[in-house]
C-alpha cells in the first residue's frame, strides 16, 4: 500500500510541476529574450528525461504490483505419426492406340457400306467393298488358265516319271503352271483391296465417305473406328522423379468433366529423356469398364512418388521464417494446472507438402504440442494461456 502511495504522490509531483512550467515558458516568450528562450529549452530537455526515467520506474512498479497478467491466448495441435503418401500432379488426355481412320488401298467408287455408325465389329469383318472395275472376271479367267496349267503340269510330270517325254517339256510345263498361278495370286491380292474390313475389333464411329462417291488411296477419309477397351494416358515427368516413378506404381486419375476418379498402376515407363525438357514418359494404363471415358478428355494424373510409414505433418500456415531463412514454429512446454504454458521456438526441417499439410523432418517429435491460433503473435520464452 505505500508503494501505491508513493507512486501516487511522484505522479501528483509531475503534474503541478508541468503545470507550473507552462506558465513560466509564456513569461519568458512574452519577454522576447532569445537567450532566456534557449536556457529554458535546455532546462526542459533535461526534465524530459528526468521525467522518462521516473515513467520507466512507474511502469517497472505497476508490472510488479499488477496481480491479472494479460498473457497471449494460443490453440495447440498434437504432432502425430502418420502414413504419408506423396503424389506427383500432372496434367494429361486420354488416348488410345485404336482409334484410327481407315483409307481406301484403290482408287473407284465406294459400292457398298455394309455398317452403321455405333455399329460393333469384329476384327476381319467386312466394313464396305470398293467397285473392282472388272478385276473380279479377271481373277476368274485367269483361274480357268491357271486350272488348264495345273493339268498340263501333271499330266507331263506323270509322263517324266514313266521316262516317257523329254525334260524340257516337263519343265516348260511346271514354269507356265507356277507363272498362272502367281499371276492369280497376284490379281487377288489387288482385288481384296477393294475390301475394307476392321483391323480389330471396335466400334464404327464415324462413316466418313458416303456409299456412291469416288474414292481414292491416301486420300479419301472413309470409317473412324475405335475400341475403347485398351485406353492410356500419356505424360511428361521432369527427369528429377526417374529414381521414383517407376512401372507398377500406383496412380490416380481425375476426370473433372465427369467428376470422378480412378485408380490405376504405372504400365510403362519411357527409356529416353527429352533433351528439349528433361522429361521422360509415363503410360498409366485407363480402365474404362462403362464406357465413359473417351479419347482426348482432359485428365489429371497423380502418380505416388514417396511414401513415409511414420510421417509427422503439420499445417504450413503454423510455420515462419527468420532473417537467416530457417523455419521454425513454437511448441509448448511446462503446462499448469490452469493451462499456461511456455512458448519454446524450434528450428525445423521440412520435406514435402501435400495440400495444406507439410512433412517435418527434423525438430518436432511425436507428441509434442504444436502452436496454431496464435502462433504469429508470440515469442520465444513468452507464457502463453492455451485455450484448447
């Protein structure tokens, strides 16, 4: 109570003497003496920090005497071991290796599509036929000669085994038969090309030409097919990740126009590096059981690059930086009864991040409690009131 007192008194002193002060200043401006005038000033200083002392004394008093100490109120979280799964994001579309347009191998009229558009086909069916200009009665000539030939033929190698006839006539005779012969073969092969059929099995998409018009070889679009069984999605991965993607992994891809999300494995990985972007290939296998999932839609890929059986993760807003560019958060030690607690800075080692969450690898351990409303506002050493 004394120490109250004289507090009270010292401050009363103050008071009266500025009071006092200010009205001898306006007497000597009245005066107009510049002397007098600068005398005062420099008295005045040396008051002022008179008086800085005495407030410093007053505030030391105050912080002694003051029994309700308002301390910084903070929530904590609990650092715990986890399962960590790392993903790699990229971006990609899906493909497949059997989408492809089929093209005329001859030039005529397309005579007949025997198929409709969202028609499934087998491989080898026969999609449309191209007019063969003849060639069909050709083959067909050309087999009577060669059945003559083929006669001929054994007839004379029958002869030149009984040593009737002479060898000149027995070859001359095998020579003409294998000539017809290659020669049908060889008409037949120019009219299957007038066949378009399916290279394996699909679903007709588009029918391209329409039945009636001329076509011809390397130009003239006739059928889309596509099978959407077999589909993949192909992406770049920077070179950095070749020691950690690798085939059989595990993926996840992401079809935002459809809203869902698959799981999936690495099929193939790709053995050369892109010396434009350091990059190498990756194949994630698509499965596509209800038949959803179409070529070219946009996908995001997350491929699992690191795991961690023991994992401690916290939120990356808890974490600061110093002037020497080390992280740190607080942590909290010596917890009372009526939850205050000390606030203890610690320097950290952080790995990767996923999401909001990022991997502590060195300076906080299981268990210990974590900082998090508050943490911009306290200091190392600093009592805090936990509010949990």
């Amino acid at each position: 109570m004394k120490k109250i007192l004289t507090i009270l008194s010292v401050s009363l002193l103050i008071i009266s003497c500025g009071q006092e002060g200010a009205k001898s200043i306006d007497k000597i401006i009245e005066k107009g003496d510049l002397q007098a005038i600068r005398s005062k000033r420099s008295e005045i200083v040396a008051e002022q920090q008179t008086i800085a002392d005495k407030l410093k004394q007053l505030d030391k008093a105050i912080a002694s005497l003051d029994s309700v100490k308002k301390l910084p109120l903070v929530t904590t979280i609990l650092a715990k071991d986890s399962l960590f799964n790392h993903y790699l994001e990229l971006q990609g579309s899906v493909e497949t290796k059997k989408n492809i347009v089929l093209y005329p191998e001859t030039s005529g009229t397309l005579f007949k599509v025997y198929v409709k558009e969202g028609q499934k086909v087998s491989k080898g069916q026969v999609l449309a036929r191209i007019d063969d200009g003849g060639l069909g009665q050709q083959v067909a000539q050309m087999e009577v000669q060669a059945a003559l030939a083929k006669t001929t033929f054994e007839r004379q190698q029958k002869l030149w085994n009984q040593k009737i006839g002479s060898e000149i006539q027995y070859l001359q005779a095998k020579a003409g038969y294998e000539s017809q012969e290659n020669a049908v073969n060889q008409m037949k092969r120019q009219l299957a090309k007038a066949t378009v059929t399916a290279p394996f099995s699909g679903i007709v998409d588009d029918i391209i030409a329409e039945q009636g018009s001329v076509v011809s070889p390397g130009q003239t679009q006739l059928i889309r097919i596509i099978n959407l069984d077999d589909m993949y999605i192909e992406v770049e991965v920077p070179e950095s990740y070749i020691s950690n993607i690798i085939k059989g992994k595990e993926a996840k891809v992401h079809f935002p126009v459809l809203g869902t999300t698959i799981d999936t494995k690495i099929r193939q990985v790709g053995n050369y590096i892109n010396p434009n972007n350091r990059s190498f290939t990756v194949e994630v296998a698509v499965p596509n059981k209800d038949g959803l999932i179409k070529p070219n839609l946009t996908a995001k890929v997350k491929i699992n690059d690191y795991t961690s059986q023991k994992a401690i993760l916290i939120p990356q807003s808890i974490i600061s930086e110093n002037s020497e560019g080390d992280q740190y958060t607080y942590v909290t030690s010596g917890k009372d009864a009526k939850n205050i607690a000390e606030a203890k800075r610690v320097i950290i080692k952080t790995g990767k991040t996923q999401g909001d969450f990022i991997e502590i690898l060195e300076g906080i351990k299981n268990g210990d409690a974590l900082i998090s409303e508050g943490a911009r506002s306290v200091k190392d050493g600093q009592k805090v009131e936990i509010i949990n």
